[in-house]
C-alpha cells in the first residue's frame, strides 16, 4: 500500500509537505515529490518491487513524463518487453516506470493494458495535462476535489483536507443513500464537493477542459459455453493465475485465513506457488463456537505446511482501536469487521509486508443472500417447488434475510 497525492492550478510547498505526513502511514518507507508551478505530485512509498531504485516519481526518457502511483501491475514484465522492442529505455526494474513508457506510446488507451491494481496521476509536461487513473474495480482509492479554480486528488480524503480553505460540509444525498443503502451511490462522498474517482475511470484535465471516461465495464453478457465443467476449468485456471500474479514481490509475504471458502482457497493456491513456507493470519474470538474458525484455519495451515500467527481479538481491543479505524476510513462503513480487522492487520505488519486475501469473494461469486434470493427467485420461474430451496442454500443465520430479499420486492409496484 502505498499513498498518492498532489494538485494543480497553484503552488503550496507547506500543503503538499502536509498532505505527504499524513498519509505517513500508507507508505512509510519513502517520500518522493515532484513541484512546478502549476503542479504537485506526491507519493509515500511501501517498497514492493525494485527496492533500491524504484523511489517515485518515475520520469521517463527526457523527464517530459512524470508519474506517482500506488497498487500493483501484475503484467508490467510482458508490458516492458512490448515496450523495449519500441525503442524505449527503463532505468528501473518497477512497474510505476511500465505507466510512464505505456502513456507514451498508447496515450490515454495505456491504461486498457494494465491487469492490476493500481490509482495513478500522470503529468504530460509537454501538453500541460494531468492523467489521472483508477483500477476496474476499483481496489485502490482516489478522491479528487475541483471547484474550476483548483483540483486537489489523494489516495485519501483526510489528505485533502489539509488544505483548510476546503469547508468540512455534510453531503446530505450521500447520508440519505447510506441510510438507505448501507453504501454510497456513484461517486459522492459523505463530504460536499469531495469525490471519488469511479472503478474503471480516468480522469484529463488542463487549463482547457476537465473530462472522465470509463475505460472498463463488467460484461453481463452470458458466455457461449454453456458446459458446467468447461466453465469450471476456466475459473480454475483463470484463478490460479491470479494468485500467482499476486505473489509478485520483492519483500516477505503472507496470507489472511480467516478459515472461510474465500481466503482459505487464496492461500491454498498460494502455499502451492509460493517457494517458501508462507506465512498464514488468522483472527479468533474467545467466545468460541462459530466466533472461532480455528478448526478450519489450523488445517489449512497444516496442509500447506504454512506458519500460522493467531490474534485473539477481544472486546478491549475494540474499545481501545474503534477511534483509530474510523480515522482510517474517513467515512462510515457498515459492519463492525473493520475492528478485527484492523487488529489481525497489525499481527502482520509486525511480520511481513505484503499480504493476500480473499477480499471480494462473494461479490464474484455470489455469496451472499441476497444473491441466493435472486438463483432461487431466477428458478421459481421454472418450477415453483423451488422454493424449498431455501432450506438447502441458506444457514440458519441467513434464512430471515434471505426471506426478506426472497419475498420483499413482491410487495414493490416499481419492481417488475
């Protein structure tokens, strides 16, 4: 993790010195800052990958192009042979450096080659232009703040708001829509006149125009092969290469386990692919039974001869660390999870750098009741008895919501 931000339209060495404190935490290794008098770049580095000579910003050939970045590009070495065979040359062995050569040679359409994730801000001091970019899904975060006479942009809100002549107002339509939601819809923030840059976006702006386009979308469109074990196989292979990817790294490198399908299929391909003996995290509650998936996490742990740290999460950890996580989220977030979180989190940091996870997991895959609703709601269309589905998809725990999503919109007029 690393953290990024900067501006443009004015000069202020004091803010961007500010904005580069207290993003301290995101990257506490290195400090690189690059100023002109129209433009700031700031990066607070977590050193990944080429530790000696990847301190950022990254210039390219003549220092036209300057580039600070946070995330990880996983195909950066095929994208850097592409680019040497063009003629360009690399002083480093990071894949910030592949940004700046793709940009010369692709433009704005650079940014479709990247498989990571990654938010960046790109100067093109010939053109004047600012390229800002963001991942498809949208893993790591940037905010940005434009009122047409400045944009400011870091990796989070807190940092914008060191430039105090921003007013801390409430977004009412962003409150409505967590009430409502229990999330946030589009690219409002709980802050008036802060925004998020949106999964799949990038964002151009000079002293002419300001203009977002999305570059990426997910595609619903049903795949040709209709055959379950074709399907299976692909998802296989396409996961597998995923977690190899993931495994890129300079630095020590462990796994969450929370015991789960999600994180324990992680870290079975990775105890797999990794050559060493990986490190493995796992968060328990002395309340026990479903509180305390050790059971499960243990004999992962065991089948891939992995070292497994244990961190007994209790009720004083999360009165001692509730006002620490929620400075780090800058906004509300549903679930109490971010505690333990944040408690397992610090386990790791005390003993690797970089860490997988199976974060994401039922969003892709469906897990969640809501999802189980909607297979259930899809198949009662075909044949009604399969309604007692419901008993064989759903826990305990999750047969109430999964009722709730199940039968709720039957009783909406606007939902057909």
């Amino acid at each position: 993790m690393c953290g990024i931000f900067g501006f443009y339209g004015f000069n202020n060495r004091k803010l961007l010195k500010n904005m580069s404190k207290i993003l301290f935490h995101r990257g506490p290794d290195q400090e690189g800052l690059y100023e002109e008098e129209k433009i700031s770049l700031g990066n607070r580095r977590l050193s990944i990958i080429d530790l000696k000579r990847g301190k950022q910003p990254i210039f390219n050939e003549d220092k036209k192009i300057v580039v600070v970045y946070n995330g990880e590009i996983y195909n950066f070495k095929e994208l850097k042979e592409e680019l040497k065979k063009k003629g360009h040359k690399f002083k480093t062995n990071t894949d910030t450096e592949v940004i700046v050569h793709s940009y010369e040679e692709y433009g704005y359409e650079c940014i479709k080659k990247f498989n990571g994730m990654f938010a960046f801000a790109l100067w093109d001091k010939r053109k004047e232009l600012l390229f800002i970019g963001r991942d498809r899904l949208g893993i790591k975060p940037l905010y940005y703040y434009f009122d047409k006479k400045k944009f400011l942009f870091a990796s989070e809100i807190k940092a914008i708001l060191e430039d105090k002549s921003i007013k801390r107002e409430l977004n009412k339509e962003t409150l409505i829509d967590y009430l409502a939601f229990q999330n946030i819809v589009d690219d409002k923030t709980f802050f008036k006149n802060i925004k998020l840059l949106l999964p799949g976006h990038y964002l151009v702006l000079n002293k002419k125009k300001t203009a977002i386009e999305r570059y990426w979308d997910v595609d619903y469109e049903k795949t040709e092969d209709d055959n379950i074990e074709n399907i299976v196989k692909k998802f296989k292979k396409i996961f597998s290469e995923s977690v190899d990817r993931h495994l890129i790294s300079d630095v020590s490198l462990g796994s969450f386990l929370s015991g789960g399908f999600d994180s324990g299929s992680v870290t079975l391909l990775s105890g797999e692919s990794y050559k060493k003996r990986l490190p493995v995290f796992t968060g328990l509650f002395k309340e026990g039974g479903k509180y305390n998936p050790s059971k499960y996490s243990r004999a992962i742990a065991r089948k891939i001869k992995g070292k497994i740290k244990e961190s007994w999460i209790t009720s004083k950890d999360f009165r001692e660390n509730v006002e620490k996580v929620i400075y780090h989220l800058d906004e509300p977030r549903v679930g109490v999870a971010a505690v333990s979180m944040y408690m397992v989190s610090k386990l790791i940091s005390e003993n690797v750098k970089v860490v997988m996870t199976g974060e994401g997991g039922d969003e892709i895959l469906l897990g969640y009741p809501v999802y189980k609703s909607a297979l259930i709601q899809e198949s009662i269309k075909k044949n009604p008895l399969s309604l007692l589905k419901i008993f064989s998809l759903f826990d305990k725990s999750e047969v109430f919501r999964g009722g709730y999503f199940l039968f709720y919109p039957l009783f909406q007029r606007e939902v057909g």
